[in-house]
C-alpha cells in the first residue's frame, strides 16, 4: 500500500492535506485493475478534526476493495471560513481524479465521506459541485470535483429549528448573513443533481438532532435521488465505528447496533458501485 500527504493549497488554505491510502495492484494477478476511492470528511462542529473519524474509517474501506483518502481540512480556529472547507474539499476531489491513472482510481467513482460537521462539508459538495460560483471560486471545472456518492454519518445539515449551533457559528462566523445561513442548510439546496447517497444516524443524537439526517431524506426524495437510509434506535453522537477502534478513552462511543452501518455500506458500495 502506498501512504502519502498531499498539501492543499487554496483559497486561505493554513495547513489542509490529503492523506492517501492506495492499495497495491499486481497487474499479473489483477490486470489494470481501478479501484472507487471514498474521501473522508472527519467532524469536529467545524472546530477541530476528529481523528476517529479520519484513518480508522479509511482503513475500513480499503477492506471494501476501495481505496481510501481522508481531507484534513483547515477549521475556524484557524481563521478560515466558508466556503473554504469547500474549495479544499473541491481540490482534494480533482487532485484525485487527475490522478487516477497513476493511483489506478476508477475516475467515475469517487465517493465523498462525511461525518457530524464533515457530513456538512461532504453534502455541501453533493449540493453545489454544479453551481457557477463554485467553479468561480475554485478555478476549476465543475466535472473535476463532481463527487460520484456520499456517505453521510449523523450528518449536520440544517440551519434551521434543529441546528448543530456551533457548527454554523464556525463555518460562518458570529454576524453571518440570514442569505448565507439560508443557503449552507442543505436540505433546501438538494437537486437532482445529487450523486447517490448512504446516510446513518441515531435516533438518540442529542447533539446534532436525527431531524437533520430526516430532512435531507424528504428532500433527496423529492428530487428523485437515490439513497439508502438507517436509523439505529440507540447510540450518542459522533461514534465513528461504534466499536472499541473509535471509541474515545472513556469508551463511551460503542454500540452494537450503530456497528452495522460498516457492513451495510459495504454492500452499498458494492451493489451502487461493483466493488
């Protein structure tokens, strides 16, 4: 396997990277075999970036047959805001696509994870990638950064009734606009243009309320977009795997039942993507 960091630079990017983990391929055993790639979008309310949420669920995938990304993206403590955790995002995408040849990456399917804020930053992908003023903002064509599936995790959609606060606080700082607020709840900015989507949460989150993930369901199927959706009656927020791999040094991040979500992204990705 293949491990390497690559700089982020754009926009006001501070310190954003993508680390890459490419599976090896034996052409005499394999031929040129290409391979999806899921990009991981860590949570962290737009904050900090959870690391349990970074490499362990990478690791995963490349279990799937996929290989694996994770985006460090830069946060407001850094002094970014949006749509900068965008444009990284944005880079991170084409950076892969222009070099799926060399990394032996099928180009058509490149899956964006998200989890908690990055759910937020994952589905702001799925939502805007077609717009003029992304391609304004980042300099590039729209189809280089085009996501091609999203897994979203207990993601942070809505501004709205049910907002994570602090995340909308960090993404777009304190005296945001009521224009912007509105157009960064993703629920009311899905069109058909969404990729397919796999999408988990809790029905006991207490912090980033299961209504976000309920939301953007209605509003996926409105727009005739397919997607997979589960609901696990127990378990917080924010637990990664819901294993002991991910739990936090109090071990409160384990449950059972939140522990499938794995195995049933699996046979999604499987089924949507021929893994």
């Amino acid at each position: 396997m293949t491990c390497k960091d690559v700089k982020i630079d754009i926009g006001n990017a501070v310190q954003a990277r993508l680390s890459l983990y490419i599976q090896d391929n034996d052409l005499e055993m394999y031929g040129e075999r290409k391979r999806p790639l899921v990009l991981v979008c860590p949570g962290g309310a737009y904050e900090f970036v959870c690391c349990r949420e970074g490499e362990p669920i990478a690791l995963q995938f490349l279990t799937a047959g996929c290989h694996a990304a994770v985006l460090w993206y830069d946060i407001s403590v850094q002094g970014v805001a949006h749509p900068q955790e965008l444009l990284e995002l944005a880079q991170a995408t084409a950076y892969i696509r222009e070099h799926a040849e060399e990394y032996m990456i099928d180009k058509d399917k490149i899956i964006v994870a998200g989890f908690s804020a990055g759910g937020h930053l994952a589905a702001s992908l799925g939502c805007f990638w077609h717009t003029d003023w992304l391609a304004q903002a980042t300099g590039m064509k729209k189809e280089a950064y085009q996501p091609n599936g999203l897994v979203l995790a207990y993601p942070v959609i809505t501004s709205g009734e049910f907002a994570h606060r602090g995340s909308f606080v960090n993404l777009m700082g304190a005296n945001a606009s009521q224009e912007l607020e509105e157009q960064l709840s993703l629920e009311k900015q899905v069109t058909e243009n969404m990729p397919p989507v796999f999408m988990w949460h809790t029905f006991e989150d207490d912090a980033v309320p299961l209504e976000n993930s309920l939301m953007f369901a209605v509003a996926l199927r409105k727009a005739g977009v397919n997607f997979e959706y589960h609901v696990f009656p127990h378990g917080g927020h924010g637990y990664a795997l819901a294993t002991k791999e991910t739990a936090g040094k109090d071990m409160i991040e384990i449950e059972p039942q939140c522990e499938q979500w794995m195995p049933l992204c699996k046979n999604w990705l499987k089924y949507n993507y021929n893994v």
